[in-house]
C-alpha cells in the first residue's frame, strides 16, 4: 500500500506529475484539483481515471483529510502558492510546491513560520538542479576540482510565438502578463545554489525592454530580460536571469572556480558538460586542459534509467524520488522552505532594484526573527487579483 497519498492542485503542470507519483511505488494519487476541471462530465479527457476530483481547494482539502491524503503537490498559480501550503500543513499535510514559493516578501515570512509552526515538511519542486548536465557539474563542483568558487552564471531563455505565450497567458489577469522578468528565476539561479551549496546574501538587477514583445497582445510586460547579480553567502558572485525571450539558447550553466571551470548548455551538445583548467593548473592525471564529459543518466545508477523517460532531461523525477526520501526516510531536500524563501526574495528584490536602477538590497535570512520582522508586511506585488486590483509595482519597465 502506498504510503505517500498525494492531492494535485492544478491540473495543468499538476497533470505532468500524475503519472510520476503514480509510478513510485511509495505514492498513490488519490485527488486532483482545479477549478477547469469538468467534475460533472466525471473527467471527460480520462487523464485522472478514476481519481477524485474537484473545483474548490477547501473541498479537496476536506476529502484529503478524511482519506489519508499527506502530501498536497501545488502546481496552480505561478505567485499564489504560498496561502495554499499554510492551509494545506495547517490541515497537517507535507507540501511539495511548484516554483515560485511565495509572491510577496510577507508570504514568504508566512510560510517560514508556517513550517515551523506545523512541523511540517516543505520541498520547492525546482527541477533544473537535476537534469543530466546539471547532475555531473553538480559532482565535478563537488569534487573541489575547481578550487575555491568565485563565479557562477545561469540563464533560462523560454520565448515563444505570439500565440503560444497567448496560449500559455489564459484570461487578461493571469500571472504570466503581469510577471516581471526577475520573477521565475529558479531555473537559472536554483542550479548555482544546487551545484555551489551557496545563498544569496545581496541583489541587484536590470531589466531591458524588449521592442518585439511590444507586439505580444496577451500580456503587458514587454521587458525582454532581466539580469540578477548576487553576492553569495560563500563570497562567490552569481549572475543570472528569470525566465527571459532572449533569442539564445534554452538554458546555460557555468561555475568558474581558480582552478578550473564547468559549464553547460550554449554550445556544448545535450547532457554534455565542458571542464576547463589554466595549463598551469591542469592535474597531472588530465590530458586535456579542457575536455567535453558526456553525462549519462545510467551513471546515477537503476534510478538514473528510469529518470531518462521523465520531462526536463529527468529533472522531474528525481523531484517526485527526492521528495519521497524527505518524507519517508527524513532526509532533508536541498531546497527547504529557507532556500525557497530566499529565491523569491532574490526574484522580488531583484524587481525592486530593476525599478531603482540597479539599487543593491540585502536579502533577508528567514531563519532570523529580526530579519522576517524587517519584511513581514511587506506585500509590494506587480500581480493584479483576477478584477484587476491590487498590483502595487508595475511589471516592466517603463517606454
Ligand atoms: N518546474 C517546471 O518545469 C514548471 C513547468 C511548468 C509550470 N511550472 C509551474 O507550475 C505552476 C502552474 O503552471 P501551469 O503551466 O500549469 O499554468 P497555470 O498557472 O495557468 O495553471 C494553473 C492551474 O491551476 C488552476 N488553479 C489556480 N488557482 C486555482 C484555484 N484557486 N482553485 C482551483 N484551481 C486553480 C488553474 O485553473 C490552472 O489550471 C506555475 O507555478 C508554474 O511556474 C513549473
């Protein structure tokens, strides 16, 4: 008998872990929820079966706690996360929450406080950290081959056609036409965080207007990119973007130590990853002073096979092994609720600086009281409510 039972709330992203969860043998999906579903029609697609399904959180969160449901995965919307992980561990369930944690610097302080109130165990579902690349520059920067870290860039570049962000973007007041370009900015920066086990400490942005954008009709914020520079708690500086419709490459990695460097994606080919050194600080046992490592999802072993038919070159799944591992055997994941906190902060604070040319602030440590008291009602947000009212922070820049 399985003895994670999860609920999904959000169906669309959600839908994607449905058949992962059920296909570990330690998960059974016993709910799904959004308020798209055809409930009446019994789930006229057949994607759930015979799972139960509903339109309203409350009452999925009411049949969980009647049916043994422990695990709540958010995938609903992108900056509304956070009210729903406090209800979901006040109703005495662990969270596993789609990105971004929290939508403002209150939320974040809330959910903190939430996890410690409850006891609760909380996983932000970042998956980049582990794609096949990402994995193998994640063990060559373990290995301390590259000596002591002073650099780290990552980039996640998603543009697409007018009527794909169209279709990504339904209804005027959805999250991705209001969503400045610092704001999803886990997938770029979550793997220098993963790979350099480093928190940002301080932040300063730019955002850049895009002219092509301009001709976007479903969304309002037409900046092209926003580009974040942190000041890491191990002295290493980070730069990095959001989610950007820059014309380059899906997504790239690099972390530069004084002895070598890895990166991936850009030129280097698919689950590739390339390790340089200076002349004179290549090992005697490297031939090469820089040289292409193929990464094979077969190196992380029987588990490392079955990761290959998951989405995002894996990443998918080891969220849905990782979180089972925390759950079950206690293990603590890599991004806890105090390195997902410190993620939104760095993505709303970094929007504060795009807005105050490039103004440096420093990101507050939510495990410490003085520091959450510095941001708890602070609700500055750029996301409307679904009338329209509410956004207190434009979501581009000005033209
Ligand atoms: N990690 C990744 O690779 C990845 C990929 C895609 C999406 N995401 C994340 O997943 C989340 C969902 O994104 P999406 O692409 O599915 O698009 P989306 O945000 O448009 O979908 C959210 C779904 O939640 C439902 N929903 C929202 N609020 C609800 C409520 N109060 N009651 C009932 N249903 C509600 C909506 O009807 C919708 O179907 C976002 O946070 C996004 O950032 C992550």
């Amino acid at each position: 008998m399985a003895l994670l039972k999860v609920g999904i709330f959000g169906t669309g992203r959600g839908g994607d872990y449905y058949s992962l969860f059920n296909n570990n043998e330690n998960c059974e999906v016993v709910a799904v929820c959004d308020k798209s579903l055809n409930v009446t029609e019994n789930d006229a697609d057949g994607r759930f079966g015979d799972t139960a399904k509903f339109t309203e959180f409350d009452e999925f969160l009411e049949y969980g706690r009647k049916n043994g449901m422990n695990l709540v995965f958010l995938a609903n919307f992108f900056h509304q996360h956070a009210p729903y992980a406090v209800k979901a561990m006040e109703a005495g369930m662990d969270v596993l929450s789609e990105c971004t944690a929290a939508g403002t610097l209150k939320e974040c302080v809330d959910l903190v406080e939430a996890v410690e109130r409850t006891g609760r165990k909380y996983i932000l579902a970042e998956n980049y950290p582990f794609m096949t690349a990402n994995l193998k520059m994640n063990e060559i920067v373990k290995s301390g081959k590259l000596g002591t870290l002073l650099y780290a860039e990552g980039e996640y570049n998603h543009s697409g056609s007018n009527e794909d962000l169209a279709r990504l973007t339904p209804g005027k007041y959805h999250w991705r036409a209001w969503m400045p370009r610092t704001y999803y900015l886990t997938h770029a920066f979550g793997p220098l965080m993963f790979m350099s086990d480093s928190m940002p400490r301080y932040v300063s942005a730019r955002s850049v207007h895009s002219k092509l954008l301009e001709k976007n009709t479903a969304r309002k914020n037409c900046d092209g990119t926003a580009i974040l520079f942190c000041e890491m708690d191990n002295g290493m500086i980070a730069r990095f973007t959001g989610c950007t419709g820059m014309a380059s490459d899906y997504s790239r990695y690099r972390v530069v130590g004084d002895i070598a460097s890895v990166e991936s994606g850009g030129n280097i080919g698919p689950d590739e990853v390339r390790l340089y050194y200076f002349e004179h600080t290549k090992p005697a046992d490297e031939k090469e002073n820089c040289r292409v490592i193929k990464a094979d999802l077969s190196d992380f072993g029987e588990k490392g096979k079955r990761a290959a038919a998951a989405g995002h070159g894996g990443g998918d799944f080891w969220i849905v092994e990782n979180t089972v591992d925390c759950i079950l055997n206690d293990k603590e994941p890599f991004f806890d609720v105090y390195r997902a906190a410190a993620m939104s902060a760095t993505a709303i604070l970094g929007w504060k600086s795009c807005l105050d040319h490039g103004e440096n602030f420093r990101i507050p440590d939510f495990r410490n009281k003085e520091d959450r008291d510095s941001v708890r009602n602070d609700c500055s947000t750029p996301f409307p409510d679904e009338n329209g009212n509410g956004a207190t922070m434009p979501c581009a820049m000005p033209y």
